[in-house]
C-alpha cells in the first residue's frame, strides 16, 4: 500500500483528508512537527506528499525544496492561494500539482492515483532500470532501495548517492569531497559534519542489512567499501 504524508497545519483540513484518502486503502499520515517536517519524511518515507503553502517557520515552496533532495516522489500543493504565480511558484520549486481550497474531496483522490501512476505505475517510464551490483548486494537509485539476501531498506536520496558512489568507485576510495560534491551540487556552503552523519546514516541502514563494517573511513582521504559477508560466507 502506498504511503501519503500531508503536510497541514490545519488540524481540521488534514484530519479530514487523513480520514478520507484512508478509505481507499493508502496509509497516510499527518505531520505534527512543524520545525522539522523532514524528520516526518524520512521516517515514514511516503510514495506521495500533499503539502500547503502557508505553514508555520517555512513556506510550503521550502520544504518542496528539501524534499527534492531526499526523493522525487510526487508532490501535490494545496493551497488557499488561487493566484497563477503561485501555481508557477510551486512547480518551479518542484512540485508536480496543484488543487486549490476549498477542494472536492474526490478531486484530490484523483489527483493523488494520476500522480501514483505516473511516478510509479502504468504511466511511469518503460526504460531499464538502473541496477548497481556487488557481491548480491544491490542498489536501486530510482527507487532508492538497498537489497540483501531477502531484507530490503529504504534510504533517503542522499544516502543512495553515498552507496552508489562507493559502489561505483569499489575496491578504490570515494573521496570526501567527491561525496560532498555529489550530495550537495552546487550549494555554496555545506557543512562537512552533515556527510559525517549521513555516513553514519549509511552505516546502520548496513545493519539493517545484517551487514557489519561495510563502510571503512580511510583517514584522510575518504570510504571505502568492505565485502565483509564474503568473508563471513567463507
């Protein structure tokens, strides 16, 4: 069942959008920490995100923004604004919809199983998918999935570009400002504590995986990755 994440500080609105798209079979939840929404996100990790405008701290067009970095699943905005530059505003800040309040109910669920079926179903692009390999341990970057044996964990955007870039660069080192580059593009400032802590990030979604020591620090350089299992195996 796909998961939907709505993004309201209406308490009414959202119960009842919370409340209503459950009915059809999709789990949905509702954020209640404002200051951190992208906590919510990495937590639930939702296929879909429905996501107001006028929010408390930051506008709905800065969380769009952060949730670009993590994932590429469907964004929907609903807004109170009817206005056509704030439509502009919100695709060009990278969302996929808009609905306008007051909404029909059975317009959003609309909206919500177009949006599903293009990013993930009948309408998403028929062109391979791209597999990285190693040892039976395999990443999905569009999916961002990482699979060993019969287990499987989620990652954030981010930390599918750590594991793709050490897989990419194994037996050799990824350099710490390769991975710094690669996470934060072209961003003037990035805190190199922030890659510390999505390596560590990286490291337990390894556990997860039953798989120990996979990411070995290399004092000033970088990572590198272990085929530790293969040792385990022999």
């Amino acid at each position: 069942m796909e998961k939907i994440l709505i993004i309201e500080d209406d308490p009414k609105i959202a119960s009842y959008l919370e409340s209503y798209i459950n009915k059809y079979g999709f789990i949905v939840k509702s954020v209640v920490n404002f200051e951190n929404i992208m906590q919510s996100f990495y937590e639930f990790q939702p296929q879909l995100v429905l996501l107001d405008i006028n929010l408390p701290y930051f506008d709905g067009y800065y969380w769009c923004r952060q949730i670009r970095k993590e994932s590429i699943c469907p964004v929907i905005f609903i807004s109170a604004r009817t206005g056509e530059m704030d439509q502009v505003m919100a695709l060009e800040n990278g969302g996929d919809d808009y609905i306008t309040k007051p909404f029909h109910p059975d317009i959003v669920m609309a909206k919500i199983r177009s949006q599903l079926r293009r990013a993930y179903g009948e309408y998403a692009g028929s062109q391979k998918e791209r597999i990285l390999e190693i040892e039976n341990l395999k990443l999905y970057p569009e999916r961002f999935e990482l699979h060993f044996g019969n287990k499987t964990v989620l990652l954030t955007k981010n930390e599918s570009d750590i594991v793709a870039t050490l897989m990419d660069r194994y037996p050799r080192v990824a350099g710490r400002e390769d991975l710094l580059e690669k996470l934060w593009d072209d961003q003037t400032y990035v805190d190199e504590n922030t890659l510390n802590v999505n390596i560590a990030r990286v490291r337990k979604k390894f556990q997860e995986l039953d798989l120990q020591g996979v990411v070995e620090t290399v004092r000033g350089a970088g990572y590198r990755l272990l085929i530790t299992w293969r040792d385990e195996a022999e």
